[in-house]
C-alpha cells in the first residue's frame, strides 16, 4: 500500500498586529536656510501685529465712549449753569430799578431826611453753579481724549463761570452792606461812606456778571450747547416793592421752589 505523503497543515492568514505606538511628535528643527528663518521670524512678527492692532482698535473704541460720555456730562452742566444765570437775567429789570431806589435812598439819609416808613431791599438771585462734572473728566483724562480746540473752549467757559461767581460773591456782600438801610441807621460820615461803596461794588459786580453772563452764554452757542432753565421763580426779593414790611415781603416771596421747605431770607 503506497504511503500517503503527510501534507502541511495549511494556517489561516493572520491579519498584521501593530502594537500601540505613541503619537508622533513633530519636533521644530532650526531654519536650514535664511529663507526658512524670514519666513518663521515674518510670521511671528505678523502676528504680534495683529495682536497690537487689535488690542489699540478695542482701546480705540473704549476711548471714543469715555470721550463721547464726558462730552455729554460737560454739555449737560453747561446748559444748567447757563439757565442759572438766565434766571438771574430774567430779574435785571427789577435789580436795576431797586439800585436806583437804594441810591436816592442813600442821598436822602445824607441829607437827613430817610423815609420814616418801611425799607425793604432784598437780595438779587444767587446760586452757586455745577463744575463736577468737567472737573471729574478733567482728573480722569476723558477731556484729552477731545480736539484740541473742544477742551481750549471748555477751559474758556469755566473761567467765565468763575468769574461769573467771584461777581455774584461781591454782589451779595454789597446788598449785605446795603440792607442796613433797612434798619433805618442814624447818618454819619463813615456810614455814608460805606453806603456809597457799597454801591459802587453792587454796580461793578452786575456789570462784571453780565459780561460773563455774554461770553460764557456765546462760547457755549459755538458748541451747540442752549440754556437749561432749572429754576423759576413766581417773586424775587428784590423785585418786591421797596416801602413793604418784612414780613409781607417775606409772605410773597417763592424760595427756592422746594415744596414744603423755607430758606431764610436776608
């Protein structure tokens, strides 16, 4: 019997095991050529670029605002401070005509003969004006964020202002001096005197706050910005008649227009 040839065990193929291998890693190789390295160092120095450009644009913007809020807050006290004095202007006739009256008053108790029956003087409109506002943007920097000539004619505003109030503190002081009359003082010569200056003063200080009251009211125009009446008022004291008591006067008069409240009245 003829031997069978033993056959080879046929194995199935097997499919290639890759054993887990760690991610490959590029490591970055120094330029081999100048070409390489101004390619590398131009594309470091476009992106620092774009990051400054940027970050100058967001500032950019963010200074536009700052600028933009400060402007309106400066326009805003503006306009208050300007309707201020148009409520003092509003009673020029009345301060003009009491100054008369005060003055004939005057010559009649230097002549010995001061009416015997009730004085009344009174006092012009006083109000003290707002500069918080352009002063906060002013120490925070938001004013140098404006043109050049913006923050030229701020600056020229506000000394109109200060110079408005200087006048107006002078004025008081002189109807302070000129309310004695109303105690109906015996005359002497130094009284007489202080009178006459006290006069004087009264006049010099109206004349100066108009003036203040005209270029600070038409520098103001130049930058759009109009007269914000905040104020208003039925009877100023000086605008009450001259022969009345006191306290009649004090009855007709509107302080301040705060409801429920009543400042004393000099």
């Amino acid at each position: 019997m003829a031997e069978v040839p033993e056959t080879e065990s046929v194995q199935p193929p097997q499919a290639d095991v890759k054993e887990d291998t760690p991610m490959e890693i590029h490591k970055p190789h120094a330029a081999k050529t100048w070409k390489e390295f101004f390619i590398e160092l131009g594309t470091i120095v476009i992106g620092i670029l774009i990051a400054l450009g940027l970050e100058q644009a967001v500032e950019a913007v963010h200074d536009r605002a700052r600028a933009a809020q400060a402007q309106a807050n400066i326009h805003d006290e503006i306009a208050a401070d300007i309707g201020l004095m148009g409520t003092r202007d509003g009673i020029e006739g009345c301060i003009s005509h009491r100054l008369d009256e005060v003055d004939g008053v005057i010559r009649a108790s230097a002549a010995g003969s001061l009416p015997q029956g009730p004085i009344w003087i009174g006092n012009p409109f006083h109000a003290a004006m707002a500069d918080g506002q352009y002063l906060s943007a002013t120490q925070s920097g938001a004013v140098s964020l404006l043109p050049n000539q913006e923050q030229a004619g701020y600056a020229t505003i506000h000394a109109e202002f200060d110079q408005y109030q200087q006048a107006e503190q002078l004025e008081q002081e002189a109807w302070a001096d000129l309310r004695t009359l109303e105690k109906h003082p015996a005359n002497t010569p130094v009284l007489d005197w202080q009178l006459r200056s006290a006069m004087e003063k009264a006049r010099t200080a109206r004349f100066e706050m108009e003036t203040a009251e005209y270029y600070a009211r038409t520098d103001a125009a130049k930058f759009g910005i109009n007269p914000i009446t905040t104020m208003r008022f039925t009877l100023q004291a000086v605008c009450v008649p001259l022969n009345t008591e006191r306290t009649e006067a004090e009855k007709k008069i509107v302080q301040g227009g705060i409801t429920g409240h009543k400042f004393d009245t000099p």
